[in-house]
C-alpha cells in the first residue's frame, strides 16, 4: 500500500496577487515558480480580507465567524465587553472546530509547525493544545522581523503588541524572546531552521509517519524589514511609481493567461488621503516610497530562498513527490497600518514609539531599528486588476495567490484554475488525500460543527481544468464579512455592502464575469438579482451566527 501523502501548507502574510513571478511579477521567486511550473496556479481562490479569520478557516475547513474568528483578534480585545460570550467570537480557534492538526495527528500524522499562529494567546489554544507534535510559535500577527523591540524595557508600560515578551511557545512551554531565540534571528529564516530543526530530528518510528507541517510566515506583513544585500538587489527597480508597476504586472498576468486580455482593471483607491500620486510627491517622498517597496520585495525574495530549504531537503529525502505542498497569501495586500493602530495604544501612542526608538530614514529603511510601511497605491499595484485590498470585502482583499504542487493530481506542465475555490476546501482536500474520514457529531469529547468547503481532488485530477469546477459554479454561495464590510456571491455574481468612503453604504451588485475590477455597479438594473442575493446574505447571516459591532473602523477604512 503507498504511504499517505505528507503535507506542507504555507501562508505568506500580506502577499499580493501579483508580486510574486507565477503571478505576473518581478520579485525574484524561483521556488515558487518551479512548484508552479509542477504543479498548479489557482486564480480565482478567496480568503478572508484579514489574517487570522483565514487561517481560522484554513485550520478548520468552515467559516471564521463559527470558528471562533468572527472579527480580528485585536478588533475583539479592543472590545472586550460587546464580544464576550458571544459563540464565534471567542478571539481563538475555538473548540467548535476540528483542526487539521488535531484530525491528522489522530490519523497517525506527525504535525509539526513554525510561524504565526494568531489563534489563541494561551496555553490551552496555542499549537500544542490543538495537535501540533512540535511546533515553535509566535503566538500575535505580527512583530519585528528581528526581534529588536528597544521599547519593551521591563518598567516601561508599553502598548500590548508593541513588546511581544510572553507570546513566543515552543511546544507546550513558552519562550524568552530575549534569551531563547537566536542572535541571528530573522522571522524567515528562523521560523524555516525550526521546521527543518523538527524534521531532521525525527525519530525512526516518526520518519514513517506521515507528516502535516504548517509554515505560517510573519512575511512581508509589515514592519518592512530585510537583508540589506537582499534590498540591494531591487535597488532602482520601483523608482517610476506604483502606477507603472501595476501596468507592467497586468501586462504580465495577461501575457501569463491569468486574467482577460480585455480586462478593464478597478481604478486606484484607498490611497486619496494617506498617499498622494506619484507626480505629486517630492523626490524625498519618492526616494522614501520606493525604498518601502524595494525592501517588501527583499522580504518576498527571501521567503523564497528559505521556502528552497524546505523544497530542497524533502526532494533529499525523497519525500518531495509524496507530499502536497501548497503556498498560499492569507489576504489581500496591506495597504493601511489595520493592527497597529487600535493595539499599540492608539496613532499617538504608536506614533511616539516610533519617533522615539525607530530611524525611518532613507538609508536605514529595511534595518532592524526601522519601522515602515509602504501605503495604499504599492497594494492597489499588487492585487490589480481586482478594487482594493486588505480589509475590503471587494476581490482585492479575498482574491489572493494560491499554487499546489502534488505529483499524483497531474494537473499539468505550468497549469492554472480560474475555478472558484476557497480557503475552507484545504483541509476537506487534504483529508480526501489521505484517505480521512471528516469527523462529525463527536470529536474528541466534544460537539463540533460541519465543515463548509469542498475538495478540490476530483477538479484538480479531472484532466480538464477548465470544464471542470469545484463548487457548483453557477448555484453556489459564499459569503464575507469584517469589519462591517459584506459580502455574498452566488455563482459569478456578487453583491457588495461597504460603507463609505469604500462604498455606498448600500449593496452594490457586480459580474464578475465580465466585471472583475467591481467598476460597474448594476444594482439598479438587476434587481431581482440583487434581491435574491441579499435573502442569501440573511441566510449566512444566520447560518454563521454572526455579530456586526461597531461598523466604523476609522483605521480600517481609509
């Protein structure tokens, strides 16, 4: 009998749609383009528009709003009192859900992960408690990619997120970050030494294990910090704009095949207030922003670099062709500062830290003792031809960047998907591969919910990607919402209601089949259409037990 297949699931933290060269960009990303050119590109695969509501979903194969994610983690600690007790909204994966980890490693699986976790603060919901066999994590979304965090001192009392002291575990014990983590620590390639570190550290009895391993990067999610000689190699590459770049990667994506050579891109947006246009900055300001964006590229080229570390030991190992490798965003692009504002204290708070402890000049932009961030109009460049990004509940904030690799499917040579998939069918897949029942009623002691998604084997092994779909591609419903900002899709068609300066502060209705870019909004001449859609968002609405406080993000919505 074959052995089961392995597992090794990756999630980049921000990653645009078209930053990396599978998708149509110049970022140097050699690993991802072989496991692209093996294996398959999924171009029409959707997340939630925010981290850890997706990698809710991806764990649990159901919606974020039952497991445990309904809104952000941060959005809900910052409001404790309207979210407690409220089932959905727990602030961790909650015990509603069978995770991966947890089904897998029943079914003999060794798991292991390291990376972000952003699913729980504790120790009964970090990695350890929810099946992870090894795991070293940093329990929040984001942090200093090398650990340089002068603010934390001891007696100074400093915003919750700003000093990541106690949010470091490695198996079922937490960590100092001051003593415990390498001098030479950088987020990519220390959280790739641990999995490696677990890997070649298994026993004889778990090499033949199967095995699940979680990647989770903290990258490119900002701060934007790299490798100086890694930043040296963009140096000049960004110095004509935002706007050049996205017309250069939507050529590329057309040339690819990716999107429609008549494609009517959604316009610029978001960006009014926060980042001026090009031509209007001053040739500081645009030093700076292409500095910004030079050393986010760096940060994407490294990810790459050690994702060829993990690629290269199981292609020495020959474990490479038995194991599913998949490497997904988690969102759209970050175009605005979504975590820190409302967790580091509040802009003034976390606009005197970073005076007071942070150089966020030219030249030292990308360095551990920098801070930075690179706008709206570089993420609108990212996820074009989709309206938006992180956050937005139009394509730019759930449209993101899926590749599969598995020998066995035989999708093809460079092949792609335009079919409609989502974060929730991953673990119905895996489970598929690998011969698991999903587990129902009962688990472990405890009810549990039905998953949502779908697998993708059958469409992925049909031979014909484009005569074949996953979800019914003319019935099926989906549904999104943060933040206040919704959502529903019924086959090709998707109503929109995001308040302003996003939208109308009414449903808005778009095709995507011919309108991809939401740019024309056919609410008043489909309103039948529309109706219907709007019976299925009560619908979710309900299925989901979903929750709306407080819709006006102001740092959310610009």
């Amino acid at each position: 009998m074959a052995k089961q297949p392995n597992f090794l699931i990756v999630v980049a933290d921000d990653l645009g749609f078209s930053d990396t060269s599978p998708f149509g960009g110049e970022i140097e990303t050699p690993t991802l383009e072989r496991l692209a050119k093996e294996g398959v590109r999924l171009t029409n695969f959707h997340t939630a528009s925010a981290c850890s509501p997706t990698r809710a979903m991806l764990l649990s194969g159901t919606d974020h709003h039952i497991a445990g994610l309904g809104q952000l983690s941060e959005h809900m600690m910052a409001h404790r009192e309207e979210y407690q007790g409220r089932p959905g909204y727990e602030g961790y994966l909650n015990f509603r859900v069978a995770a991966a980890s947890e089904i897998l490693q029943d079914a003999g699986y060794f798991t292991l992960m390291s990376g972000k976790w952003h699913l729980g603060l504790q120790k009964h919901t970090s990695p350890h408690a929810r099946g992870f066999d090894r795991n070293f994590s940093f329990l929040p979304g984001s942090g200093n990619h090398y650990n340089y965090e002068p603010q934390a001192d001891p007696n100074r009392k400093t915003p919750r997120f700003m000093n990541s002291d106690g949010w470091w575990m490695e198996d079922d014990r937490n960590i100092d970050r001051r003593t415990e983590l390498p001098d030479d620590f950088y987020s990519s390639k220390t959280f790739t030494d641990r999995l490696l570190g677990f890997m070649k550290d298994r026993t004889a009895a778990q090499k033949e294990q199967p095995f699940f391993a979680y990647l989770p990067f903290t990258a490119p999610h900002w701060p934007l910090q790299a490798p100086q000689h890694t930043i040296d190699k963009y140096k000049g590459k960004y110095d004509e704009g935002p706007d050049q770049l996205r017309a250069r990667r939507l050529d590329r994506l057309i040339e690819l095949g990716l999107v429609p050579a008549d494609v009517e891109p959604a316009p610029v947006t978001g960006a009014t207030e926060l980042d001026t246009p090009w031509d209007e900055k001053s040739d500081e300001e645009r030093a700076l922003s292409a500095r910004k964006m030079e050393v986010y590229a760096a940060m994407v080229d490294e990810l790459d670099q050690n994702l060829a570390r993990v690629v290269d030991y199981l292609e020495e190992t020959g474990e490479l062709d038995n194991t599913f490798v998949l490497v997904m965003s988690d969102n759209g692009a970050e175009g605005v500062l979504l975590e820190a504002i409302p967790t580091m204290g509040g802009m003034a708070s976390f606009g005197a830290i970073l005076n007071e402890f942070y150089d966020n000049s030219l030249e030292n932009i990308g360095k551990p003792t920098s801070w930075a961030w690179y706008g709206p109009r570089w993420a609108c460049a990212a996820m074009a031809p989709s309206r938006g990004f992180k956050t937005w509940s139009t394509e730019g904030g759930i449209r993101c960047p899926c590749i599969v690799r598995y020998p066995r499917l035989q999708a093809g040579t460079y092949a792609h998907s335009d079919a409609f998939t989502t974060v929730m069918d991953i673990l119905p897949t895996m489970l598929e591969l690998a011969g698991v029942c999903a587990p129902e009623g009962q688990f472990r002691g405890r009810e549990i919910v039905p998953m949502r998604g779908a697998s993708w084997l059958t469409h992925l092994q049909s031979g014909d990607l484009k005569q074949t779909s996953v979800h019914d591609e003319q019935n099926h419903i989906t549904g999104w919402e943060l933040f206040g900002q919704r959502a529903i899709r019924q086959g090709s068609w998707k109503a929109v209601w995001m308040l302003p300066p996003r939208g109308k502060e009414c449903w808005e209705l778009y095709n995507l089949a011919v309108d991809p870019g939401e740019i024309h909004d056919q609410a008043a001449n489909e309103p039948e259409i529309l109706e219907r859609l709007v019976k299925h968002w009560e619908t979710y609405y309900t299925e989901t037990g979903m929750f709306e406080y407080g819709h006006n993000f102001p740092y959310a919505m610009q």
